[in-house]
C-alpha cells in the first residue's frame, strides 16, 4: 500500500495552545514509517510545519504520490500530545483539501483517543486511531480495513460510528532507531527548551522512555503515553549516534519523565552532544545530578507545581521531599547544568507574597521558576474526570469553555485574545 503520513503547517493564533511554536521531529510518524517499511509498504512522510510548506504545498506534494492512504496527526508531534492545541482547526484544513482525491484519510493524536466520534465527524475522516499510533498504523496498512483493528473507530453502514475498543499502547520497547532526512536535520536549527546559549548547531529530538508510573492529576495521559517502558539502550544509542554524525549538537528527550538511568548517561558522557530533559527534582539524588551534568545536559525543566505540601498533595505528585529540600535540589542542579526551570501551576489559593519570595530566592542562585501558569483539564486527564467524568463528544468544548471562564489573563507564551472553540473551529478553511 501506498501511505502518505503528513504533520500539517501548524498556526495558533487566537489559541490557549501553550506549548513551543517551533517545528520539532514527528516521532510518531517516524516510527511509523519505519514499521510501515519493514512490512513492503511505500511511504511518504511529510511534515508541513518543519519544511516551511503552505497547506496548498502539502496537499500538493501528498496527492503527487497518489497515496491509498494518508495519516493526519492533529498534534504537532508526540512531544505535545498531552498539551496539544484543543481545536482541530489546522488539520481539518488539510482534511478538507485532500477528501475529494483520497481513497481512505486517518486521524491520530491526542483528540481522536479521548473523544473518537467528534473527532471523526468534526476532521471528516474514515478512520481514528485510538492511542499510540505508530503499531496500529502499520496494522491498519495490512489490513485495509478498520474493523480488525483494536482502539480504531470508523463510519460504518448506515453513517453509523463503530469504536473498537479502549486507546491502545505500542509496545515502544523496541522501537527501531529512527533516521531523519538530511534536509530536515539542516531546517532544524531550534533547541527545544534551552536558553542558556544560541543554536549554532541543529537540534533534534529522542525519546529514551514512554509513559510516567505516577499519576498527577494535571497530566493529559490517560488515553496515551501512560505506561512506563524504558527503550532498548541500544537502539536509543544507534539513533543518537546517527543524528550526530548528521550534525545534531543538541538532543532534547521528550520522555514524560526522565527518570534517573546511569547506563545512558554514563553512555552519553562519551558522546560530543548536549541535551534537554523535563524530569521530577526529587527523583534525583545528588551523585546522578552531578553524573546528568557531566552527561551533557544543558537544561532541566522540573515540575514542583505547588509550593506546599499540601498543594501537591492535591495534585497528586506523591514527593516525598519538604519545599526546602526540593529547593537545594534545584540549586544544586544549577551547579552543572545551565539552565535549570522550576515549573509552577497556578490554583485558587496560591499565596502569591510566598511564590514571589520563592522564586527570587531562586533567581538568585541561578534558577529560573515561572510565574505560576493556568493549566487546561484535558480530555485525557483526571483533572476532566474529576470535574465531569469520562469524556464524552462535547469534552474539548466543555474544558475550553471552563478554561477561559476560570482565568482572566494567560501565561506570556499564550495569545492574549483567544477565542472560544467553536468558533475557531469555524476558522478552517
């Protein structure tokens, strides 16, 4: 089969969307495409926003290869599944353009696993995978048909919506190393969360684990990327090893936690390349936080949330350190890694005199915490659950409208005039 797998040019304007703008590797089409390939299949992976192109381009370039099959992410990437852009604007522009010339158009991401039938009728699709995408892909690629496929929903007879089942986990252990065009690697000059210095090299992004084993009550990971699995060092390594010798200087783990793993690192600090990672501060003892230094981590983006115990305790965070011990583990990070972030959420009762002494305190030694963001209930967090329960079709437009009722102001990386979801829905095309 031939299987066009395209990232769409993505654009924000007027969205909550609060994650990086810059263009950042599709893993999950990545890995897909490699699935794709062992299987005899021919593929064409495209990614609208890191080559620059138009959605006239990528419905150009797509429809050239006269695909039987095309994939739609409505993600910019797996790093941002869990903080994805809430409307489904942007992909349903390239949908659009494409349904008249296109035998079968799938969707996958963060959407399509919490709330399929919206999903569907909203993109205009035949078919959404539930979950992680890259093993359901392929399988659907094989078949030809959604209905073998477990997590996948589709039209059926009649315009009726089948589901098959719950949002489904690849087994991601033995992903294969991943390789990027030449081109791609050269576009890719950003350096995903790092501020300590200018990019003069590109960047790239890895993934060395998948999933998280704690269960804080923000995180939009129930329908994806939930279980913890470590990947095989060696295919991590090979990865690696192939985006340096194409010139990446700078990697950034998109893991949800990058739990302390002394093989890497030790196999890290025999290699010429910095990197990024967002992890928990008080997973960390001293010796692997001067051992991650020395590994060549240049950045740390660490989640403290709350500056009680008690306001992690509501959040579930399950630390087992005091506000002060979390402090001196964050100063002492500084030590050997430029730049090190300590984020915060905001909730009702903040002491805002506290927060401020606190993050001064840090400023001073290095340290740099934010002001305190607002954060949306995804679908696909227990934050949703706990207000409405499970998700149901008008979830995205129940959180979107709870959002912007709860807050007045948004954090500096957000659009100060968002509007509400279905109006920018109402804006594709």
């Amino acid at each position: 089969m031939r299987v066009a797998l395209v990232n769409p040019p993505w654009r924000f304007e007027h969205s909550i969307y609060f994650g990086c703008r810059e263009p950042h590797l599709p893993l999950e089409l990545g890995y897909a495409k490699a699935l794709l390939e062992q299987r005899g299949h021919h593929v064409l992976l495209l990614d609208g926003h890191l080559e620059g192109l138009n959605a006239a381009e990528v419905v150009e370039r797509t429809e050239d290869f006269a695909p039987e099959m095309v994939v739609v992410t409505t993600a910019p990437s797996y790093l941002f599944w869990r903080c994805a852009p809430p409307e489904l604007r942007v992909p349903r522009d390239i949908v659009t353009r494409l349904r008249r010339r296109i035998p079968m158009i799938v969707a996958v991401g963060p959407h399509g696993s919490a709330t399929p039938v919206s999903t569907l009728l909203k993109l205009g699709v035949d078919v959404v995978l539930r979950g992680e995408c890259e093993e359901m892909i392929a399988d659907l690629a094989d078949a030809d048909c959604p209905a073998s496929i477990p997590g996948a929903a589709w039209i059926g007879p009649g315009r009726q919506v089948r589901v098959n089942g719950a949002p489904q986990a690849a087994g991601f252990v033995d992903a294969p190393p991943l390789a990027w065009p030449d081109a791609w690697i050269l576009r890719h000059r950003h350096h995903h969360h790092r501020f300590d210095s200018r990019p003069d090299v590109p960047g790239a992004e890895v993934e060395a684990s998948r999933g998280c084993p704690y269960a804080c009550t923000f995180c939009a990971k129930l329908d994806f990327r939930d279980r913890y699995r470590r990947r095989r060092l060696e295919f991590l390594l090979a990865e690696i090893d192939g985006l340096i010798r194409q010139g990446v200087g700078y990697l950034y783990f998109i893991d949800e936690i990058f739990l302390p793993q002394r093989p890497l690192l030790e196999a890290l600090c025999e290699r010429n390349v910095q990197f990024g990672v967002q992890t928990r501060i008080d997973l960390w003892k001293p010796e692997m936080i001067e051992l991650l230094g020395a590994a060549g981590c240049v950045s740390v983006e660490a989640g403290v949330e709350s500056l009680t115990e008690a306001g992690r305790a509501v959040l579930d965070k399950n630390c087992r350190l005091s506000t002060d011990e979390l402090t001196q583990r964050l100063i002492l990070a500084r030590r050997s890694i430029p730049f090190v972030q300590a984020n915060l959420i905001k909730s009702a009762g903040d002491d805002a005199a506290m927060i401020a002494d606190w993050r001064e305190k840090l400023r001073r030694e290095g340290v740099w915490a934010n002001d305190p963001v607002p954060l949306f209930p995804y679908p696909s967090s227990p934050d949703y659950r706990r207000l409405w329960g499970e998700p149901d079709e008008q979830a995205w437009e129940r959180a979107h409208a709870h959002y912007l009722g709860q807050f007045e102001s948004f954090s500096d990386i957000q659009e100060s005039d968002p509007l509400p979801l279905p109006e920018l829905e109402r804006l594709a095309c």
